[in-house]
C-alpha cells in the first residue's frame, strides 16, 4: 500500500506483515520500497519459521524469499485490506 504526501512522485510505501488467521500485525515498515526496508520485515517474519509468506507479484520479493514458502496472491491482499471475509 503506498500513500503520497504533498509530491505524488514521491510515495511513502506502507508494507504491513499480518498472520492469516487472526490479521494481527507482525511486523511494519513505512518508507522507501527497496529490497533493503523490505528485508527487514521479511527477516522478522523469517525468523517464525512461516509455512507459506504470501505477496504481491513484485520482483524483490523473489530474492528475499525462499521459494518453498513463496506464493503470489495479490487478491487475498486486497480482501484482508478491504475486511471482506
């Protein structure tokens, strides 16, 4: 999710780690988009030893990511943001 304050062409990224079943927030990171401010919620949710990490279709996250518990879901993304069940 990104936002923009007062120059559209610089967006603040909002990137939020959430457990699927309870949506509790893990972890947070509001800034830059970059593969550094993404590995670190990345390594926090590592570190749980997580069954599946689910994101979006961008290419970053393919290199901080094992692929064994990798999927590309963008939609479930944007149910949870929504609260639809």
């Amino acid at each position: 999710m990104h936002t923009c304050i007062q120059n559209k062409s610089h967006p603040i990224w909002i990137v939020i780690a959430m457990e699927k079943n309870t949506r509790q927030v893990v972890d947070f990171y509001v800034g830059s988009r970059t593969k550094r401010s993404l590995g670190m919620v990345v390594n926090i949710i590592l570190y749980s030893d997580p069954t599946e990490i689910i994101t979006d279709n961008l290419n970053l996250y393919r290199s901080l990511i094992p692929a064994e518990v990798h999927s590309i879901k963008p939609y479930v993304l944007t149910i949870i943001w929504r609260g639809k069940t």
